[in-house]
DNA sequence: CACTGGTTGACACTGAGTGTCACCGATAGC
DNA sequence: GCTATCGGTGACACTCAGTGTCAACCAGTG
C-alpha cells in the first residue's frame, strides 16, 4: 500500500503526464481566457485523451488554483514552527510568505505565477475556486492560532477571524501584485498588508471572548 | 425602456413565479442537500419547464445565493450615509446591519434565513459562490471607504482590506448564528466580531501607505 | 379582428464531469 | 518463455448544467 509519490519507476511517469496537462492547460488558458477554453482543447494539446484529464485534475478549475494553491500544509508547519511568543501577526506574515518565497527565490516561476494570479483574479468561476481553497487554509490556521494562543475556537472568534485577515492581507498583495513589475516588491506588499492588519492581529486578548 | 419592478400588472406575475421557483428550490435544497437536487428536481416541484428557471435565476447556485445578497445597494448608501467624523469600525457596523436586520425584526424571515446560511456554509459550491458575491460588496465598499478617508484605493491598501475585515466580521456572525437559538444575539454577536477588528479599522491613517 | 410585447414550453445543442470496459505494457510467478 | 496480475489509458455512453431558438400563448391596444 503506497500512498503515492514513492517509487521512481511509474510515479515520475504520472508527475510528467500531470506536468503535460498542466502546462498545456495553464498555456491555452493564459492567451485564451478561461471560458474561451475547453477541455477538448487542452488534452488536444497535450496530446492526450478526455478521460485522462479528469483522472489527474478534478476540474478544469482544479488544473489552475493547484498551481497556487498546493502548499496548505506547509503554511501550517510555519506557523506552528513560529516561537510562541511571537506576535500573531509576524508569526502569520512568515507563515503566508511560504507559498511566495518560491516565487520570490525563483524569477522564472514567478513570472507564471503571475499569469496564473492574473487569470484567476480576472475569471469569476476561478475567483471562486481559489476562495473555496482559501476557506480551508481559514480553517487550519485558525485551528493553528487558538492552540497558540490557548482559546476554545468555538466560543471565540478571534482565531478565525485572525486567519481571515492574514488571507485578506495574502489576498491583496497577490491582487497589488499582478499588474506590477519587480518581483523584490513581494516582500514590500506583505509588509504593508500586514501593517494594516496588524493592530487588530496584536490586540491583547482580552473581553471579547466572553459572551 | 422601463427597467424592472414598475408596473404592477405583468411585474406581480413575474415576482410570483419568481417566489415560487425560490421557495420549492430551497424546500428541496435544504432538506435534500445541493449536490442531490437537480434543476428538473425543483421545476417538477414547482411546476414549470426547466428554460424557465434560467429565465429567473443564472444557475442552481444563483437562486441560494440571491437570497441572501440582494441587498449590497442598500448597504453602500447606509455606509455614505453614516456621518463622516465616525470612526470606520462603527460606520461599517451599521452599514452592514442593514441586511441583517430584517432578519432581526422578522422572526418569521429569521428561520429561513439560517436555514439559508447554513446550506451555503456547508456547501464548497455555494460558499465559494457567496464569497464571490462578497467581492463584489468588498470593491463597493472599499470605493466607499477611499472615499470618506480621502485616500487613494489604488496605492493605499487600507480601504479594500477594511472592506475585506468588515466582511470578514459579518462572515464570522454568520458561521456563529446559524446554529445558534435566540435571534437577538445578532446584534451581540455583530458587536463581539466588530471589537476583533476594530483596532485595525479604527488605525490612525499613517505610515502604511507611502510605498 | 389584427397587431404587438412579453412570457412560456419544447427541443436541440455544447460542455463539464463520471462510470464502465476493453486494451496495453510492465512486472511477478510458474 | 508463458501467463496472471496490476496500474494506467482510451473509447464510449451517460447525467446534468446552462444556452439558443422557435412556435405558442396571453394580455392590452388600434
């Protein structure tokens, strides 16, 4: 019983079956727009059958928030790594900057990566799917920061809601970020979206429990 | 070129149709659950032929989310409304009561709006659906929010993410409401949310924009 | 009565997504 | 070397969402 990704022999063939798909996929779809089209389209590129799309990619949605959106666990695993006593709004600034690091360290994924933030923020169906995936990130770190800070997440709405404006700060700097033009700027963004966040993220816990 | 709900002749006929299509649509939907239900489930309940119900509602989703998210007019001008001098985490406060307050002044409504809220909650579909909506109040508002601050919305984060934290309060009332019991807690649970954020919205406008 | 504007149902069509099955290639056991 | 097996694949048929089209209908109006 192995869970995949575990042997090279036909495991490295279904990562480059995937990558085909993908690639086709995100091609089309960047110079095309999203409605324009369809799946016949990207498994004709790809040179592959109907069928075999959908064993890979659970929709044509799918082929494009995964390429954003695979790194859940590991913000998870940064913000749990952060030193306790760290404020809430650091330790979440280094958990979200995970996904970005790679674009920042890596000019020519970035320049995909921006493709792809620009294709999901202009295309509704997309928009959507990606804030399905960012519920569940909510969800998760959420649960993260009420085990920090040691409250009943379902009494309290700080945690939930401190997981939301990180996203919301996650969201605007991918949103500032698109149209703009030098990569190091990533950084900057996160450090204002964050300034903006940060005064309620920091508050001292304090009476708005209760209820 | 009149332009929808004028005269009361043929308007009457349209609404009714349009209420009956509503009401077996989230009859079936609630109890049934979104993904078990088809279009032809709810025109057969309803008595009508499937064309119709596109004629009314944009898809399946729409009709679920339609429910809740007529009212963004209504709550841009109570937020231009809200004297300026006001701090923003009070402005915005009122402005989106007003949704919820027919829900707070009509028991009645009150019980099938949770029902609603619940089934777009536990809906990927549906809840990815009413966040997309919630964009659409999010940029509203956030034209809103640059207006009465005097700020530029293109290089000053502070509006669309105010906007976001606002939402962010009202999606948090919400996820707390519906399995609750006694409706006056809205207001309760409005206030307790808001205090999370508050310290964010009601920042001195300084230093965080620059860039 | 004929005309007009708006609504409706029937039908056909595209496209997403799923289930099924036969086939193919590689590996394991004889 | 032959065969059983197992994962992946393509072909096909199917359901269902959503759209375009058209003929029929039902006011109100001349």
């Amino acid at each position: 019983m192995r869970s995949r990704a575990d042997n090279s022999l036909a495991e490295r063939k279904r990562q480059l079956v995937a990558d085909e798909l993908r690639d086709a996929a995100l091609m089309l779809l960047a110079t095309k727009g999203f409605d324009a089209v369809t799946v016949d389209d990207i498994v004709a590129a790809a040179g592959m059958s109907r069928r075999t799309f959908f064993r890979y990619f659970a929709s044509k949605e799918d082929v494009v928030v995964r390429f954003l959106a695979d790194t859940s666990a590991d913000i998870i695993t940064e913000l749990a790594a952060r030193p306790p006593a760290e404020p809430p709004s650091v330790a979440l600034r280094h958990a979200l900057w995970v996904p970005l690091a790679a674009c920042n360290d890596h000019p020519e994924h970035s320049e995909r990566a921006r493709v792809v933030v620009r294709l999901i923020l202009d295309t509704a169906a997309l928009h959507a799917r990606w804030l399905e995936r960012q519920i569940e990130w909510r969800a998760e770190l959420a649960a993260e920061l009420a085990n920090r800070r040691r409250v009943d997440p379902h009494t309290d709405p700080y945690p939930r809601m401190a997981a939301g404006m990180a996203l919301l700060a996650l969201d605007t700097v991918l949103q500032r970020w698109q149209p703009g033009d030098d990569e190091q700027h990533l950084a900057e963004l996160m450090d204002q979206a964050f300034a903006v966040v940060a005064p309620a993220l920091d508050a001292p816990a304090a009476s708005q429990a209760a209820g």
